[in-house]
C-alpha cells in the first residue's frame, strides 16, 4: 500500500517551495489591484481597423487630458483595456474622439465602468471579509459535522489550514503573474477565489469522512496506519473527480476567449492546488497533531506527560 503519510514532510516542503516564491513576490510587487478594488475608470474599445496603435501614443492623449499613471492591456488584435483614474462619461467621450482623429479609424466601445475611490476600499474591505467569514463557517461546520470524532475540532482547523494553502497559493501565483503579465485582482479573482476554497474543503471534507468511519472500525490500528489506509481508499476518487474539473477549465482557457481566461486559470491553479492539499496536507496535519510531534522538532526532547 502507498504510503502517503510516511513522507508528509516532504510533502509539507513541497507546499513551502510552492508558496514562499509567491509571497516573496507578494512582498516586492504586492497584488495588481483593479478598479473593482482602488476606484477608477476601465474603457475597453475596440479599433475598426483591425491593428492596434501603440500603447505609448494611448497613454500620451490620456496625458493630454489630465490622466497620468493610465495602464493600457491588448485584449486580441484590435481590443485594447485602458485603466486610468475615474472620469465621467463626456471625457471619455472626448478621449475617444481624440483617438480617432489622431488614428484616423472609428473605435467602438465594447464597455465603460467608473468606480470611485471610496467604494473601491469598501469592496476591498468586504472581499477580505467574505474570505473570513467564509473560513470560520468552513471551520466551525466541520467540527460540528464530525462531532462524534475525538478532538473534532482538529478536524475543522486542519481543513482551514489547508485551504489557506490554496489561498495563498493562488495570492501568491496571481502576485507573480499579474507583475509579468499585467493581470489585475478583479470580482471575478474574488469570485474564483471563493470557489477554490470551496473545491479544496469539499475534497478534504471526503478524506476526513473516510478517516471517521475507518477509526470506527480499526479501532487498534495506529491512528497514522489509519489515515493513510483513508487517503489511500479516496486516492482514485479524489483524482479522477479533480481531473473532469481540470480538463473542463483547461478547453476554456484555451477556447473560451481572452475575458474569462483570467479568471479559468485562477481556478486551475486552485483546482490543482486544493488536490495536492487535501491529499498530502490535510490529513497529514491530523496525523502530526495526533503525535504533537512539533515536540520533536529542532531535536528537541518531547516533554513528559
């Protein structure tokens, strides 16, 4: 039988190597906010001429209108999305006329969205808090659900301590994509942040049934002997559950056009990443707290009971 347990350490290593380069990137670049988030104005147009000007000449008729510090993204061939601090709707009609006289070509405007600056900080506010809210019911449900398990409530902060795996995994890849790719923290990164959590503890919560019912009936069998014969019995399970998701987000990501692929990777690298996590993490840490073997590390002796 494999063994999974045996080596959580390395699979605990494994998690670090993934999550440290992220939040070292975290801490240089921070994340790529959108408007959704600091306020401001996002045009999205789309030139009839089929070819693109450069993005410095978009950025010096911004200028000219008093909008320093604009971001401009190609979307396609022909689309551009133009980031800038908040405007009304006159002067982005005037910037649009000033583009097409200076690119002599008719822009359509697929969209235009304004959010101001103090209803940015309160989505920002209330997107941390739904992260929150939505771990301390996660956590408080499970330990309520597997009430009938010794040290329940290990169960309920395992899960939680799992699925910040994912959370930071994904903040982490997301700090280091939008730097290189210019990918902005949007709702629909919120949005695909909420499911991944939601992936990571539904996968999770079926090892850690499985583990109830086996300690039932092996009562005299080791707790860790335990745990590993449950994640081993999910393994399949677990896999092949994950890889209809995977498959599914992969075809969008390469189909399914250039608006939605920010948000279909986000989910793939969850996805993925609350697979490993519920597998080589979760129950794992059941395993370690059962053991206290946090007293071993560093060399030093357990204490006496």
């Amino acid at each position: 039988m494999i063994n999974i347990v045996k080596r959580r350490y390395l699979y605990f290593a494994i998690s670090l190597l993934v999550i440290v380069p992220g939040l070292i990137a975290l801490s240089i670049w921070g994340l790529p906010l959108a408007i959704d988030f600091t306020g401001g104005s996002l045009l999205y147009i789309r030139f009839d001429s089929g070819s693109l000007p450069p993005s410095q000449d978009i950025i010096d008729i911004y200028n000219s209108f008093g909008f320093p510090d604009t971001l401009v993204q190609t979307s396609g061939t022909s689309s551009l999305f133009i980031r800038s601090k908040d405007m009304d709707e006159a002067m982005r009609s005037n910037i649009v006329q000033a583009m097409e006289q200076r690119f002599n070509t008719s822009i359509v405007v697929e969209s235009f969205e304004t959010v101001g600056p103090s209803i940015g900080k309160e989505v920002a506010l209330r997107a941390a808090g739904a992260v929150g809210l939505a771990a301390l019911g996660i956590m408080l449900y499970i330990t309520y659900a597997f009430r009938g398990v010794t040290h329940a409530f290990r169960y309920g902060v395992s899960a939680i301590i799992a699925m910040l795996h994912d959370v930071l995994v994904v903040i982490g890849v997301e700090a280091i994509i939008g730097h290189f790719l210019g990918w902005e923290v949007d709702s629909m990164f919120l949005t695909a942040l909420l499911t991944v959590i939601g992936f990571s503890v539904h996968d999770t919560i079926v090892v850690f049934d499985r583990i109830r019912e086996n300690s039932n009936i092996y009562r005299r069998i080791p707790y860790e002997t335990v745990v590993n014969h449950s994640i081993v019995q999910t393994l399949a399970r677990s896999i092949n559950t994950q890889l209809t998701v995977l498959f599914t987000l992969l075809a969008l990501a390469i189909f399914g056009g250039v608006t939605i692929r920010h948000f279909v990777i986000t989910l793939l690298i969850g996805v993925l990443s609350g697979t490993y996590s519920s597998i080589f993490n979760a129950a794992p840490i059941l395993v370690v707290w059962e053991k206290r073997e946090w007293q071993t590390w560093f060399g030093r002796t357990p204490k006496q009971a």
